[in-house]
C-alpha cells in the first residue's frame, strides 16, 4: 500500500511548527536568527540560510489565540500609544514578556525591515533594535505615484539590495552565493504562482473556497515562500481546491448556500475571526476575495534581479489610490461580486486614510454595494459584535434588493 497523501491542512500545520521549531533550534546553535517585515526580501535571507521569524505573522497568531492584551497593555504601560499599530505593541510587549501560550519565539540577532508596506513599521524596527541592542537592516522601497515603478526607483533599490547583501555577510560573517539566491528566487516564483492559483479557485460560482480559509493559509505565503515544501502545500491546496469546484461544492457543507460573493478589504480581525466568520456564513455571505493576500504574489523573472526589487514595490499597498480603484473594480468583474465588505482597521492607518475614497470610486465606478465596520487586526477592544453583524444586515438587504430587481439572478 501506498503512504496516504497528506491534505494541505496537515502540511500547514507541520510547516508552521517546522518553521519555529527551526528558529529555536538556530538561536540554540547560536545561529543568527532575524525578525522580518512581512513583505521583505526573503529571498536574500533565505539564501544566506537565516533563520527568520515574522512579528506580524507571530501577533496574529497570538491574537487568535486571544492573547493580544497581555502583551497590548504591557506595551501601553510602558508608554506606547494606542494609536500605534497594535501588531507593533504586540510584538513590542513579547519583546518584554518573552513567552505567549500560541507560540514562543526566540528574541532577535538582528532586525530586517522593509516599509513598502507602511511606515509604522519603520519605528518599530527602530524601537526594537534600540531596545534590544541589535543591528536594523533597512530596505527603503519608494512609493509609487505613477502607472509603474519608474525606472528611477528600480536603480535606487538596487543600490540598496548589495548594500543590504554587504551587511548581511558582515553580520553573519558568510558570502551571498548567488547559485543558491537564483535557486531560492525560482522557488519563492513557483509558490507565489500556486498560491495564487488557489485562492483563485473561488472565481467559480459556487467558489469551493472560504475566503477565511485563504487568511489561515496566508501564513505560509508571508513566512515560507523560499521553500520548496510551500510548493508543495499550495499545489496540494489548489488541486483540493480544485476538485470541490468541479464537483459542485461550495465553500460549506452541503445543505449551507453560497447565496452573497462579497470581497473582504484589510486584515482579518484575528481576535474575532470566529464571530466575522459565522456572522457571514449565518446569512449565507462568502468572501471570495480579498485585496490584503495577494500583496504575496510577489512574481518576477527567473535570476532577475531588477524584477525582483520593483516586485517589492509594486504591491497594492504600495500603490496610488487609482491602481486600487482598478484593482478593486477589476476583482468585482472576475469574482462575480455581490458586496464588498471594508474593515476599517484601527491599526492599518495607510489602508484606512484611503478607503473612504477608494469606496467612492469604486461603488461609482461598479454599482456593487458596500458597507464598512470598525476594527483591529490584534486590539479586541476596537471590534463590536452589534455593530459588525448590524452592517452585514444592512448589506444583505441591499444586496438581495439588487438580485431580486436583476429577476433574482
């Protein structure tokens, strides 16, 4: 008898422990080990064989567990704002605390911080590196007014990719083999192009996929895109994926309609992902699609270097309120939307600033109806279960007023 293949949720689960078993195990060696921006050059740190730890990933797993106060009040006791992101007083309160019931880290040799994706993160790392006495490698990535990045930044941000290559074998005393960054860059394209063909499965009507699923295996995309056994994981996702659509299935069980495709806009409310998710699903609401996972489709030539930095800048956060308002109403196209559901996220201050207008322009442009509802990502106290569920009321009606005047289709 053949051994059983393994679901994707199986080799989630091992791949998560595997990853932070493997930061234990480094800083046990006495191997560098980095705390990484989530939307950084991984490439660079995994082919020099760095052990490497995500504080977001790490805050959202501890804000599921429901942990997120511990380490948010020791943070604000120590004098940071609440205004703060609270990913930042998260990982700033475990940088104190050093333990958390979801998952322990090892503390940092070095922190490696990217701002593409806000400038928040920019004084975190600073405050981290002062704090604990360690080194910041900062990769600054221009932000991006026009239709693409300009060749001026592409130049920029190669200047800066061999400096941050010259600190990393000064700090970890080993040379940059670029074999092995080729080998990784083809990698990191192979997992970026299955991860996205996953989570675009949902494009079937009834789409097969739950868009909080999509959240859960987002980790993965953020924390081990370099690795070939990620490949693996979201090919396995996507064929599963795959032959549940074709068979007819919905996201569900039998018996519980895909009735709304709506899209999801920011992060997931980790603290709350039981009450979005059920909320949604009692009144037969699927997310299909988000804006926030594909910032990992990170996608670029094979060995090119010049398109692997402006992949790093040509993310959807990085990116005008024009190609939002493209991107949004392009989605609204493809998926088939019935709704788009904005979480006004207290900590998110780049998303949120924005998406009064991108709401504007959006509905203007496609006629799909919205709601907002205040939020965190990792701060419970934001969140209001009367208010969340009120709001998706209100969009069903609206939704179901627009089916029934199309003759219900």
């Amino acid at each position: 008898m053949g051994e059983e293949r393994k679901s994707s949720k199986q080799l989630l689960a091992e791949l998560q422990a595997k990853h932070y078993a493997d930061a234990q195990q480094a800083k046990a060696e006495g191997k560098p080990v980095a705390w990484s921006a989530s939307i950084a050059m991984q490439e660079i740190l995994e082919a020099m064989d760095i052990a490497v730890v995500y504080p977001e990933n790490h805050a959202a797993a501890i804000g599921a567990r429901k942990e997120s106060m511990e380490f948010i009040n020791n943070a604000e006791g120590r004098g940071y704002s609440t205004d703060i992101c609270s990913y930042a007083r998260v990982n700033i309160g475990y940088s104190d605390i050093k333990h958390a019931e979801a998952q322990d880290i090892p503390l940092p040799d070095f922190v490696f911080c990217c701002d593409n994706l806000c400038n928040t993160v920019l004084k975190w790392y600073e405050n981290l590196a002062k704090d604990l006495n360690i080194p910041m490698v900062l990769v600054n990535t221009p932000f991006v007014y026009d239709d693409e990045v300009p060749e001026r930044s592409v130049k920029y941000m190669r200047k800066e990719f061999d400096h941050v290559i010259r600190q990393l074998e000064e700090i970890t005393g080993k040379k940059m083999d670029p074999k092995r960054l080729e080998e990784v860059m083809e990698t990191s394209n192979e997992a970026a192009k299955w991860w996205k063909a996953a989570y675009s499965t949902a494009v079937k009507n009834p789409s097969p996929l739950s868009g909080f699923d999509m959240f859960n295996y987002m980790a993965a995309a953020v924390t081990m895109r370099g690795k070939k056994e990620t490949v693996e994981l979201f090919r396995t996702w996507h064929d599963e994926l795959k032959e549940r659509g074709e068979a007819g299935m919905g996201p569900w069980k039998p018996g519980e309609d895909e009735k709304y495709r709506v899209l999801w806009d920011g992060i997931a409310c980790w603290t709350n992902l039981s009450t979005t998710f059920k909320t949604l699903k009692k009144y037969g609401v699927n997310v299909v699609c988000s804006t926030y996972p594909d910032i990992w489709n990170l996608r670029y030539g094979s060995n090119d270097l010049d398109g692997l930095v402006k992949a790093y800048a040509e993310h959807y956060a990085n990116r005008s309120i024009k190609f939002s308002v493209d991107k949004m109403s392009a989605l609204a196209e493809e998926f088939q939307l019935d709704g788009i559901l904005y979480h006004s996220n207290r900590s998110c201050k780049l998303m949120d600033f924005r998406q009064y207008e991108i709401q504007r322009q959006v509905e203007a442009r496609t006629g799909i109806p919205y709601v907002s509802f205040d939020g965190d990502q990792t701060d419970p106290r934001i969140f209001s279960d009367a208010q969340y569920e009120t709001r998706i009321q209100a969009l069903v009606e609206v939704m179901e007023n627009k089916k029934n005047a199309k003759g219900g289709k």
